[in-house]
C-alpha cells in the first residue's frame, strides 16, 4: 500500500454523535510552516470522529502565529508541532510558552520535526513537557488516527479531572458558604447560584420544600431562577403547572436523583424528615462528571437545611427565652419596687411609733399626773371629819376633766390608726351636710363657752351631698374643735357653707394665732408641731388635720389651709363633690 493510500485508509472506531444534540468538535492546532503539512493533516482527518465528536482544525505557520492561536483559544485539545520554524528551536520555545505562561497543562502536545537531528527524541521527551514525539516521515494516516485518538483520550481524561478539581473546589467553597446562610430562603437561592456556578452553564431552577407530616401534595417554593422565578412571586401557579408537579412529586416517590436529557432533579431528605427536590432546566446535556458533582454537592444540602432548621429553632428558643427573662426581670423589677416601697413604709412607721410614743408620753403626762395628784387629795379629804363636799366636788371635777382629755387623746390616735389601714373604705350615701355641721358645733359648744367665744354658722339650711355620715363629722369635728383650741378667748369662729359647682364646701375661719408659711406646708402631717399653741393649755396629738386630710381624700375632695399669716387667723376649706 502506497503513502497515498495509508493517507486515506481509517480506522472507525469513533462514537456516532447523538442525533438529539451536536457535540462540539474537538479543537486540534497545526503549528507549522510547511503549507503541505497543513492541508495533508486537514485531507488525513477531514471525517474523523471520536464520542460524536469532529475536528475543528485550527492553522498558525510560525511559532508567533501558534502563540497568538493558543492564547485566543484556550480550549484547543491538541496541538500538531514542528520543532523547526522561525529558528531551530522555535517550536521547543512555544511548549515552555505554553506550559509556562500560559499554564495550559490539559492541552496535548504532539511534536512532529522533519528533522530529527535537530531535536534528539530521547533529549526532547525529558527535557520539554510534550506528550508524543513523531517525525513527519512516520507520521502516517493510520499512526496520525491512534495518536490523536490517544491525545484526545487523555485530553478527555485530563477535563475531567479539572472539571472534578474545579468541581469539587466549588462544593468545599459552597459549603462554607451555604452554611452560613440563617434562612431557608436565602439558603435555597445560594443552593441554585451554585449549582449554576457548578455546571458552568446557565440554567433555570426551582427549589420545593415538602414539610414532614403535612399534606403530601402542599409544597413550598423556596427559590426559583430563570423561567421558574415567577413561582416565588404567583406560587399559586405552581398548582396550576402540572407537568411540573408531576416531576417533584414523582421525585418524593422515587427518594432518587433523575438525569433526563437536559433536566435534572435532585431528591434530598433532611434529617429532620423534610423533603427537598432541586428542578434544573439546563442548557445541555450533563455530563457524567457533572452529574458526579452534582450528587456530591446534593449529598452536603441535607447538612446545610437541617443547620438552617435548628438555626431557626435556636432562634425561636432565644426569642422565647429572652420573652421569658424580659418577663421575669420585669416581675423581679416590680417585686423589688414593693419590697422598697414596703421597706420605706416600714422605715416610715417605725419613725412614726417613735414619735408617738414620744407623744403619748409627752401628752399623757400631764392628765395622768393631774388625775394622779387629784386621788390623792380626794383621799386625803375622804378621812377628814366632817368630810368637805365641796373640795371633793372640786377634785372629782378636776378627775373628770382629765379623764375626758384622755379619751380624746386616745380616740385621736384610734382614728390615726384606722386611717391608716390599707382596706379602710367610705360609705357614700346621701347626707345633709349642713345639719352635720349643726351637730358639730353643738357638740363644741361647751369648750368654746368656757372661752367664750361664738361659734357662727353661715349658708344655706339644707345642703345635701353624698358621703360617709360617720367619717364627714369626724373631719369637721377636726377643723372645729381645732379652730376653738387655738383662737383667743372672746374669739370668733366662722363656718361657713356653700355650693360651688358640683361641689359642697365647707369653710371654718378663726382669728387665732395663724400660721406661718412654713406651718402651712406641713399643716396636714401627721404629729406636726406647729408655732401656734392652744390659747387655754389644752392638749394635742398633732394628729387631727392629717386624720381629716385622710377623710376627705376618701372621698376624693379637697382640703386646704389659708392664713395671712400670724396672728391673723387662718381658714380651712374642705370641698366634697358630688358622687359619680
């Protein structure tokens, strides 16, 4: 068989090409400057095939043009070299470009010399990273056809290991990625990114979650890219697409990965028993490499949604916890309130027995010694011969009077007590305020003719309101008495009635000692000494006003006290409105 004849005889092992999708061609350069070379190699290999796929042959006649060639075309499978060109060594010079510069180590290199002398093939396969060594003269149809089929083999074999590299560098990055993503949503939208980013082409997606234990056929859409974006937005017209449903569904019954021509679907069962199917519409056919990554990178989801998962639920779990401490400090914040209110009571009522026993003693003192040194006179007149009536007379009085101012004392510090009960309540019931006061003062009349001074009531005959029987003449009895206590002998007392609104007021004016600015800031508290004393030596607890100022707050009116200031009197006001 003639050269001419081995040039055309081939060897058709090659793969026929899918009638469905056109394979891209395997892309060969022919680095030389002899013109024959060129279309020799073009007429030798013009139909040949391998796995449906042809040759594009691509031509540079000097190692310049292969060095533009190769870097406008980083794909190129194999590459035909002679050594020989511009200079002796220009094609040894273009491999260290190529392996060096350009870091191309997938691409085949075939060196082809006319010349072997030139470039010593034991010398060149060691020292240059080429992967055949041929001379042109050997270079037959039959060994072109196997070294390009072993070339394009490796080449083959080498892609799908970087794809793998490349591959498997992207699902270690993404899982670092994915696993910082703290909702499903944004974990599901980064699941497609990099699944896209993975498959190096574009593709549309959509991510459906199915919850365990709900309804079998209710599905979430998580995400969506491409033509299935619209879903996240209308995802009632997922229901509506049922081809599309058909496919996750058959998905969930299958538990498996389907890899049909273009569309993928991946199946992925969380720990927690949730169900996630990835619909992938690609521009291509996957490869089996892809579709390897593809299960690696779908095998690391489960991980990341049920990190999601528990994520949120530690969420949820921080919330209700910080709900409960939020609680449980406010409750604390309002326990330790009470207790510091309860302890400022505390402190206020141990000040308060102090002063009152301070003022039982101090107001007791004088009766008792009185009612004390009256007995043992009264005894001393028992035994005389004939017995004195009239200084017996006389001591029993003076027993008397002191007794009398005793219970008063008392009585005063009773009221003082019930005033400060915590459940003490007022009955409202409809009452005349004007004959209450007529009372009162009948009540004072005797003390205040001991001094002789008059008592003058002023107003109306009648004037009804609503309130506490008891209570009311007990605070008015307060202002009274107090009123006779401190004025002069032969002093007024002018009470006076009135309607005002809806309000019925009471005023009591004396022209006693007065008060001073300072008395009338602290007229209402409870055992105040004030600057006025008693006209007639009479005793006080300090307590009455403070006991009418709680009697009126009660009843929600109003209490106040007026003076010009001392020695010219002062007034005492109380308002009481009508009841709700």
């Amino acid at each position: 068989m003639s050269d001419a004849d081995e040039l055309i005889s081939f060897l058709d092992d090659a793969e026929p090409a899918s009638s469905a999708e056109p394979m891209p061609a395997w892309k060969v350069a022919v680095i030389d400057d002899d013109p024959a070379v060129h279309e020799g190699t073009r007429f030798a290999l013009y139909d040949y095939q391998l796995g449906g796929q042809g040759l594009d042959i691509l031509s540079a006649h000097s190692a310049r043009e292969g060095r533009k060639l190769l870097a406008e075309h980083p794909d190129i499978a194999v590459v035909l070299l002679d050594v020989v060109m511009e200079t002796e060594t220009a094609g040894l010079d273009l491999v260290g470009y190529i392996r060096n510069e350009l870091r191309n180590e997938t691409v085949r290199i075939i060196l082809r010399t006319g010349q072997p002398g030139q470039a010593p093939e034991r010398r060149v396969i060691v020292d240059y990273d080429i992967n055949d060594y041929k001379a042109k003269t050997e270079l037959t149809a039959d060994k072109l056809f196997t070294s390009m089929t072993a070339a394009l083999r490796s080449y083959q074999q080498l892609q799908r290991m970087v794809e793998t590299r490349r591959g498997l560098e992207i699902i270690i990055e993404a899982a670092s990625t994915l696993f910082d993503f703290r909702s499903m949503q944004r974990l599901a939208e980064g699941v497609l990114t990099q699944l896209a980013s993975l498959l190096e082409v574009d593709c549309a997606g959509i991510l459906v979650l199915r919850e365990d234990g709900t309804d079998r056929e209710h599905y979430s859409i998580l995400a969506g890219s491409g033509c299935y974006r619209r879903f996240m937005e209308h995802e009632e017209e997922f229901d509506s697409e049922r081809e599309l449903r058909d496919v996750v569904r058959q998905a969930c019954e299958r538990r498996s990965h389907e890899f049909v021509d273009r569309r993928s679907v991946l199946y992925v069962r969380t720990g927690s028993g949730r169900e996630v199917i990835v619909v992938l519409e690609a521009a291509k056919t996957l490869s089996e490499t892809n579709r390897a990554l593809v299960e690696v990178f779908s095998s690391r989801l489960s991980i990341a949604f049920d990190n999601v998962i528990l994520y949120q639920q530690l969420q949820d779990a921080n919330l209700r916890l910080e709900e409960r401490v939020l609680k449980r400090t406010a409750e604390l914040k309002s326990t330790n309130r009470r207790l510091s209110a309860q302890t400022a009571e505390l402190r206020r009522a141990n000040r308060f027995k102090t002063e009152i026993l301070g003022t039982i003693a101090h107001d007791l003192k004088n009766p008792l010694g009185v009612i004390m040194g009256r007995s043992e006179m009264l005894s001393d007149l028992l035994v005389m011969q004939p017995a004195p009536e009239s200084q017996i007379r006389d001591q029993i009085r003076h027993i008397r009077d002191s007794a009398k101012r005793l219970t008063g004392m008392v009585d005063s510090l009773i009221s003082d007590a019930m005033n400060d009960a915590l459940d003490i309540t007022v009955r409202r019931e409809p009452l005349d305020l004007a004959a209450l006061v007529a009372d009162v003062v009948e009540a004072n009349r005797p003390l205040a003719e001991r001094k002789e001074q008059t008592v003058a009531v002023l107003g109306p005959e009648a004037l009804m309101t609503c309130g506490d029987q008891d209570r009311l003449w007990e605070a008015v009895d307060n202002l009274v008495s107090n009123a006779i206590k401190y004025s002069p002998r032969e002093g007024l007392v002018r009470i006076t009635l009135a309607r005002e609104g809806t309000d019925s007021v009471v005023q009591v004016q004396d022209n006693g000692q007065g008060l001073s600015p300072e008395d009338v800031g602290r007229v209402f508290g409870r055992f105040q000494r004030l600057s006025a004393k008693p006209t007639a030596g009479e005793s006080s607890t300090g307590l009455g006003l403070s006991i009418a100022k709680r009697i009126i707050d009660l009843h929600r009116g109003r209490i106040s006290a007026q003076s010009p200031g001392p020695g010219q009197g002062a007034t005492f006001t109380i308002s009481i409105p009508d009841a709700e």
